[in-house]
C-alpha cells in the first residue's frame, strides 16, 4: 500500500553534499537532536525519494554536477519520462497508473547527476567474470521453473526493492523509520516490511542462522552511526550481490529534518571493486504503513501453474 504526502521539500539549505562527503565523520553541530546519553537522535520516520539517478547517465561523461538550469531540465524531463499515464505501448503487461507512484520530483541535495559518489564515474563497477556466470544460471529458465523457493525474492516478497539492504530509493515507499535504544537499532523499511535488528558495540558478527538481511552491528565514530552488516543468508534482493557482500553504512544528523545516508559495497566476487552512494532523508510525520505485498496476488500460483502445464505437455509431446 502507498499513499500521497505532503512533505514539504526544502533543498536550499541543505549542505553541499560533495563536501559531506569528506565530513561525515567529522563533529557535527551541537544543536543537533541528541539523547540523554548525548549521541544525537536518528530516530523517526524518514522520506528518502529523488529522482536522481543511482548511477550517472553515460552521457554525462564526468559530469559530477548540474548547474540549476540543468538541473530544471532534467528534473522536468525525467518525471515526463516515468510518468506511467505516458506508457502507450500496448504490448506490454500492465501497471499501476501514475497516481500509484511517488518517486519524488527533485534531485537529491546539491543536484548531482548520481547517487553514487565512487567509482568517480558515478556508475556501479563491472561485475567479475564469476558474477556473470553464476547470475546467467541465476536467471536461467531451467532454474527459475524449478519452483518458489528459485524465484528472485522481491517476487516472493521476502525481501527487496528500495529496502535492499542496502536501501536506494525507488518507485513508491521509500520511508524508513529509526528507533534507538542503548543497546539496539531498529531500521524498519515500509517496503516489504522488513526491519533489521542492528546490535550495538559489539565486536563480532555472527555466521549462524545467516539471515536475508544480514547479520548487523553497529558503533559510533564521533557523532556518525556506522552499521556494517556480513553473513547474509545467500543472494540478497540487491541486483548481482551474493552472500559474501560486505555492506557498510552511514547515518548521520545534518539538522533537525534532515539525515544523511552512505552505504559502500564490498563484494569481490561479484564486482571488480567497491562502491558508494550517498543520499539525504527528510523527516516527515507520516507513520509507516503495511506494505501488504502479497495480498490478493495469483501471480506465483499462476506463474507455477504454467510452468507445471508446459512441462507436461513436454512429456506428452515426447511420448
């Protein structure tokens, strides 16, 4: 389930995030919301949409950023784009119309051209030759007509879309809410409902039961939350990882409404090196809401049932 919002944007003020970049773990400003304990407060329910791109059009070249005309005109062009009432292409399945999305309308920030700040080139490093062949198995028909258990997970709504790990914002429910306590961190994803349960100060990840989401724990550097999460259960819902992703993030308070989120993925057996994005989240009043994700869907019944007819028919065919 999605809803409209009204939360109210305010990019001006925000700090060039290129610059945060280098600061994140630098000492933030002392009016920022803190607990009684004195680490500031990431709690609360936070809105992470944008239209910018997670990695940078290859037509930009290098181009880190846009100038504000640039930036007016891509913003225009890319909500023109992915406005579903445009889709006229018939021969295609169907989809929800637009009033169903809410990807936002404005780039991040300082109007950068990627999410992803390394590889300087703003786009996600080649996959190694070993990714590609287990990925081609992975999406192979002789594999994915075996049964539920093969089918990717955000089709078995386990895990997936914008709520990764690691999370990147998408087409509609990018909200996540933040709960603190001494010895615990909650990150509750709206999307597909799952929350991470992320272990503070301790030293040691554990490898059993390994989990979709991973195994999380998490410390303090300064007046920056870093959690890293290892020992994910196997391939995660995050496009070409595998269970040997390393995932590392960053929360930390710019002011009252706003956050800041890096993420860097370390996985060499699926990519040739590691990479980083970074994003704000704005805070927003709105509490989260059930994403029912299977409710009412035949989609895998259906999809099964044709597989099942097919190879019988197969059978019959060969007799």
């Amino acid at each position: 389930m999605t809803r409209i919002r009204t939360t109210t944007w305010s990019f001006g003020a925000l700090p060039v995030l290129l610059m945060l970049a280098s600061a994140v773990t630098a000492q933030q400003e002392t009016d920022i919301p803190r607990l009684a304990n004195g680490q500031p407060d990431l709690q609360g329910t936070w809105d992470f949409r944008t239209i910018t791109p997670l990695q940078r059009p290859t037509g930009l070249g290098d181009q880190a950023t846009l100038s504000p005309e640039e930036a007016a005109e891509f913003e225009a062009a890319q909500v023109e784009l992915r406005n579903r009432d445009n889709f006229t292409d018939t021969s295609q399945t169907g989809d929800y119309n637009d009033f169903w999305y809410d990807r936002g309308s404005q780039l991040d920030g300082d109007v950068r051209t990627s999410l992803i700040i390394s590889p300087e080139d703003g786009r996600i490093p080649a996959l190694t030759e070993a990714a590609q062949a287990r990925n081609a198995t992975r999406r192979s028909l002789a594999v994915l007509n075996q049964g539920v258990e093969v089918r990717p997970l955000s089709e078995r709504c386990i895990m997936g879309f914008n709520s990764g790990p690691p999370m990147i914002p998408s087409a509609y429910n990018n909200n996540v809410q933040l709960v603190q306590t001494e010895d615990h961190l909650v990150i509750h994803n709206e999307m597909v409902h799952n929350a991470r349960i992320v272990r503070m100060n301790d030293s040691a990840h554990r490898d059993g039961p390994r989990k979709w989401e991973g195994d999380s724990i998490g410390y303090w550097d300064g007046d920056t939350l870093i959690v890293e999460t290892r020992n994910f259960a196997g391939a995660t819902s995050f496009g070409n990882s595998s269970e040997n992703m390393q995932l590392t993030e960053k929360f930390w308070r710019i002011d009252q409404d706003t956050i800041g989120y890096e993420f860097t993925v370390e996985d060499p057996t699926t990519w040739t090196e590691p990479w980083t994005a970074m994003f704000t989240m704005v805070a927003t009043q709105e509490p989260i809401y059930e994403y029912a994700c299977h409710e009412g869907n035949y989609s895998m019944a259906g999809i099964m049932a044709g597989w099942r007819t097919l190879e019988v028919q197969q059978e019959l065919n060969e007799q």
